[in-house]
C-alpha cells in the first residue's frame, strides 16, 4: 500500500501489475475498504494493471477534512490517482458508493473512461430521510455501535453459512471507520442523485460525451440496492445491460469473486453491448 496526497488529505491506495497493461481502477462500498478486490485482483494482473483506493475515512485513508464530500471530490480522487499511474483512459468499477464514483465519471468525465463496471448501486440509492437518519445516528453512537447492524445487509445468507467469521471481519473493518467521514457519505447518498444526468436524450444541454461501454450487475438478495434499483439505474443509462447474479448480496466481489472476476474481465476484454452517448 502506498499514500498519495490529495486535496491536502492523504489516500491509501494500492497500484499492482505491469505499465504495459491497461489500467482498471476499482472502488469499493461504504463502511468498506479496497480489501473487497483482494480476491478478483488475481485474475486481473495477467491482462491489467489495478488501482483500489479507500475512500475518506475508510481503510487507511485520511478523514475528511471539509463540510461535505460530494461525488466530484470522489471521482475527482479516481482521476488523481490515474494521472499519478500516467494512465490518460481508464476502465473503471465500483460497488455500491464506488458506483456513484462511476456515474459521476460517466456524467462529467466520460473521455477518460474506456469501460464503466456499475454494481449494486443506483441513480438514487435510498431516500434522504434513510441517510440523514444514519448519519445522525453514526455521530451519536459510532460506527462500532451500529457495525453489528448494517453488516448483515451487505450479504446474502449463504455467504455467512460459508463463511461464518465473515460478519465478524467487517464488523471489525467497519468499525475502525472515521465516524464523520462515514455521516457525510451518507448525507451524499441522500443528497446527490444522478436522476436524468446520465442519458444522452434526457439532458440535451451536454455536450455528447465519448462513447463509454457500460455494464450493471446485481444481487438477488441485496437488500441495501435491490435489483429495482440497478433496473432503474439501467433505463437512467437508456437501456444499459444489467446482469443480476442469483444468491448474491451487495458485495460480489466478497460473495462471488471467481464468478465476478470471469464476469468483469469478458466485459473488459469485449465491452458490453450497450455505448452511454
């Protein structure tokens, strides 16, 4: 792991493979860390360089240091982190909050972006209440107090049956967050939508981006995004292909890695079907 300085706040970020290779940069969930591409990394390194990163307070990123994070400051640490891999386009994936990471790039920066993954996330995730709630509790109580709660959402129950100390990890994980950087995410999700920011014909005024390939996956039993809201997602985007992958929660990469990383290396070695324009 490595530290780069960002907007005057360090990020812990980690780029593996050779320069020769094209460079993928991977974003992870809220209340998570860059450790949920530990293992679909290995299958990636023989075609692709690999950037992860955690976000503010998460992992062993610096807190926040402002009032509020928008999905701009997060797309904009993406594309730092890039440039610093001398990397002038990109394919990119994200779960979740990396996901919004992911709109916000195809939304403003599309000519960086070579391919665009989207997993278990949505153009609106939730509603405002439910984040402002959150968020108000994580400042009262912690993340270590509300860990044993949000954990089981993230995934299926079959996941727990394998793996019994699974809930237990991220509990740990999870709990070792910066509680304000983690309320402010949250206050961005119920804040910051992309609701008729990503399709060509519903914002008339943009200048038509480059073509980016995207592609969604979902979990049949993520309770956090549903697969009504990667569908939703999908007619955002005018018809973007989504795949939903039976027994699986919010975090794929953790859940499924084998098949997750067979699944996004076919949609970085052909692209998806589908052009964002």
């Amino acid at each position: 792991m490595a530290f780069h300085t960002i907007n005057g706040r360090s990020v812990a970020y980690r780029l593996l493979g050779s320069d020769v290779n094209p460079l993928i940069v991977l974003a992870h969930p809220l209340g998570m860390s860059q450790a949920v591409w530990d293992d679909i990394i290995p299958a990636l390194l023989p075609r692709y360089r690999v950037l992860t990163w955690d976000l503010p307070g998460h992992g062993a990123s610096q807190a926040a240091s402002g009032a509020q994070i928008t999905p701009a400051d997060l797309a904009a640490e993406a594309l730092a982190l890039a440039e610093l891999a001398a990397a002038e386009r990109f394919h990119f994936a994200g779960t979740s909050i990396g996901g919004v990471v992911g709109q916000q790039l195809i939304a403003e920066h599309s000519d960086r972006l070579l391919s665009a993954t989207l997993t278990n996330t949505g153009a609106v995730i939730g509603n405002p209440d439910l984040w402002n709630t959150r968020a108000g509790r994580v400042r009262q109580e912690g993340l270590a107090a509300m860990s044993e709660e949000i954990v089981p959402r993230w995934f299926a129950p079959q996941a727990f049956e394998a793996s019994p100390a699974l809930k237990a990890g991220w509990c740990v994980q999870m709990s070792r967050g910066d509680d304000e950087s983690y309320a402010q995410l949250c206050e961005m999700l119920g804040r910051d939508t992309f609701t008729g920011k990503l399709s060509g014909k519903n914002a008339p005024h943009k200048v038509v981006p480059n073509k980016v390939k995207v592609q969604l996956f979902g979990g049949s039993e993520d309770m956090a995004t549903p697969p009504a809201t990667l569908e939703a997602l999908a007619a955002e985007l005018d018809g973007a292909p989504l795949e939903v992958f039976d027994g699986v929660g919010h975090v794929p990469s953790v859940e499924a890695p084998v098949l997750f990383a067979q699944k996004l290396i076919a949609v970085l070695s052909t692209g998806s079907n589908y052009d964002v324009a």
